[in-house]
C-alpha cells in the first residue's frame, strides 16, 4: 500500500513537471514560464504625448497617467515596461550628471518639479510591472549640430567649450555625438548607469539599438572617431578600424554590464540591437559585437533582437531572421528576447507581399509570439506602447493576448 502511495505521488509529480494536464485543463509552456519577459517599450514620444494630453504637468498628473499606462499594458499581457529615461544626453530623472530632457518639461535643463523615474518605479511595483530604465549611450541630438540648443549644463556642451575636450563630442550626419573612443565617454555613461541602479529600484537596464552611425566605402576610414584609431596602438598592431569600433563598444558595454551587477547583482542589462544579424556584423554601421556578447555572461544578460519584419519581407523574413537568432544563442548563456513591430500593424509599411501582411492580417503578432517561442524566445518586447493602445489595433491585440495569458 505504501509503496503504491508513492508511486502515486510520483505519477503527480511527474504529469505536473512535465506541462501535462492538471484537471481537464492543459497546462501551456506559457502557463507553466510565469517567468517569460513579455515587455512594452515606452519611448521618449510617449513622454511628448503625455504632456499634451494634459492641462498641468505635475506629479499627481503623472502619476495618474503612468498608473493607467501600466494597467493598459498588464490588460494586454506585459509584465515589465521598459521606459526611455536617458534618450538624447539628458535624462527623465534627477541626474547629477544628465541635464533634464525637455521631453518631459518642455525644455532641456529645465525641471518638471517632479521625479518621474521615481513616480514610474513606484506605480509599475504596485501593480506588480518589473520596470527597465531605457538609455541611449551616445546620441546627444538628432537632425542638428547646435551646442547652443543644449542646456548650459549638458556635459556635450560643456566638453566642447573646453580645451582638449572637443573631440569628446562629434559632429556626423547632422547630428551629435559622444565619441566612443574617449575613456572619459565611457566613464560618463557609466556613471549615469550608477546613479540609475542606485537611487532607483528599477529591475534592469536597457539599451537600444543607436550605437555608431552608418558609413560608406568613401568616409569609414576617415570619418568620426578614425583620428582616435589612426593614433591608436590597435592600428600600429595591424586592428582594422571595424575591430577598432566593435572593442570601443565592447569596452562601453562590459563597463555597464560591471558597473550595473557591482551595485545590484539582481538587476539585469540587456541590449536591443538592430534585428538583421548581416547588418550588425557590417564593416560600415553599429559594430554592435553580438558575436562575442553570445559567449559569456560578461556583457549581457539578454538580447532582444528588433526582428521588425513579417512572414513575407522578401529577403529579411521574420522566420528566417528569427532562425539566425535562435542558432546563435542556442548555447549561450545570454537569453534571447524577441523585439517586434507592434508600430506597424494595420499601417501601410512593408516592403512587397509584406505590406498587405501588416495592412490586413490581424493574427501577424499572435504569429510571431507563436513561431519565436518554438524556437527558444524567452520572451518578448513590443515597440511601442502608443501602438499598442490605439483603437484601430484593437482586434490585433485581442488576439495576442489570446497567447500571452
């Protein structure tokens, strides 16, 4: 009888373990991961939004707002938020180091009379929503190369008045950069990494994919930080300037990746990179070294890949890139999310077939969801939450919340 017993409560455990049924109800890989990532991007236009959709910007009406931006993403399945707080050299938080964004005041160096970071970690805990801080590490401006635009105290600013500094920041394409050859960028960033994961609860930290911009065969060898690498002992030693780059931001992203687990080893790094993989390794842009990253636990806990394309792309398809991801990281100890295009439901984007996908095929996310975990997503992350709100996407994410529950 005894032994019977036990053969019983062995047969239990065995059918719970192994995702069998429990009553007549069977027991998904979804419901039996609670831990699967199922994230929303709220980015620095979300912020824009919000201060146009009220009469007063201030911390009741923030907190207001952000409380019901996170039960309208917990209605849709998400379990974290990752919310864009350092986008253009500033910050969306009180930094010692980052002017405040005019995204959330109006103006750059100017305060909303409120710490949003801190009203954000609060609601997104309170309703059970893990929260990333979302930073991008060099992009100072975007579509100008005024100094005068910034705050009298953005560091970029600051640098550039200074003598022996100016190179600390450049001029590219129109916009701004900090120069991810300097040790003093580096140090910079980091800091304000610091400063983040110790005066805020927040679960993780994040980056997307703005790294280096874009060259040509023309201006690779001669453009942005080459005068740093024509100096360089990597050069005399016989590095191409495309290895030069991947280590200049191979240095940025293990400085992070310590500098976040010194603080709190609970709190997670993850990267966002571009989603074509012969993209990434290019000679010409991003020098984004996923390659290496893969092969520890050095540089990042995860990556989410913007595989921002459908079944019927024609030469980046988004089961043909999702293949090239799940082959990669098959063995890694980093874990691979999946970033996808929620922007582009019911939209006219697309190339070919692959317009009319997005257009009409109102299953396209449940799709992704579906085909990524089959192979090895951990979970996902959807850009961005304004799309995920608007009304004429409604029928799109009623049925990916069919998988996500």
């Amino acid at each position: 009888m005894k032994i019977m017993k036990q053969l019983l409560v062995f047969a239990v455990v065995l059918t719970l373990c192994s995702g069998l049924y429990i009553g007549k109800k069977q027991i998904s890989a979804a419901d039996l991961s609670s831990k699967e990532y199922r994230a929303v991007w709220f980015c620095y236009d979300d912020f824009s939004q919000y201060r146009s959709s009220v009469k007063s910007n201030n911390k009741a009406s923030f907190k207001a707002y952000f409380t019901k931006v996170v039960k309208n993403a917990k209605s849709l399945g998400m379990n974290t938020i990752i919310v864009q707080v350092r986008p253009f050299g500033d910050a969306i938080y009180k930094s010692s180091y980052f002017p405040w964004s005019k995204y959330i005041s109006g103006k750059q160096g100017k305060s909303p009379g409120y710490d949003p970071l801190k009203i954000m970690v609060t609601v997104a805990h309170n309703n059970n929503m893990k929260i990333e801080a979302w930073i991008n590490p060099y992009r100072v401006t975007s579509g100008t190369t005024s100094y005068a635009s910034l705050s009298q105290n953005n560091q970029a600013r600051k640098w550039h008045s200074t003598k022996g500094k100016k190179r600390t920041v450049l001029a590219y394409g129109g916009s701004l950069y900090y120069n991810p050859s300097r040790i003093a960028v580096r140090n910079l960033i980091a800091r304000g990494v610091k400063e983040i994961v110790k005066n805020y609860a927040v679960d993780g930290i994040h980056m997307d994919d703005y790294f280096y911009p874009s060259f040509s065969s023309g201006n690779v060898n001669s453009a942005f930080d080459a005068k740093e690498y024509n100096k360089s002992a990597a050069k005399k030693n016989g590095v191409s300037i495309a290895r030069y780059r991947r280590d200049q931001v191979n240095l940025l992203v293990k400085q992070i990746h310590d500098t976040v687990k010194s603080v709190n080893p609970n709190v997670t790094f993850g990267i966002s990179p571009a989603g074509e993989l012969s993209n990434l390794r290019s000679d010409y842009s991003y020098y984004v070294d996923v390659d290496t990253w893969v092969k520890s636990s050095s540089y990042v806990d995860y990556l989410t890949p913007q595989i921002y394309w459908g079944f019927k792309h024609p030469t980046a398809r988004f089961d043909k890139v999702m293949k090239q991801w799940s082959k990669l990281t098959a063995n890694s100890p980093v874990k691979l999310y999946v970033g996808i295009a929620a922007y582009k439901v019911r939209s006219n984007a697309g190339i070919g077939r692959e317009k009319a996908e997005w257009k009409t095929d109102t299953t396209i996310l449940k799709k992704e969801v579906v085909y990524a975990r089959k192979y090895g997503a951990k979970g996902f992350a959807f850009f961005d939450y304004a799309d995920m709100i608007r009304p004429k996407n409604k029928t799109v994410m009623k049925k990916l919340k069919s998988v996500m529950n």
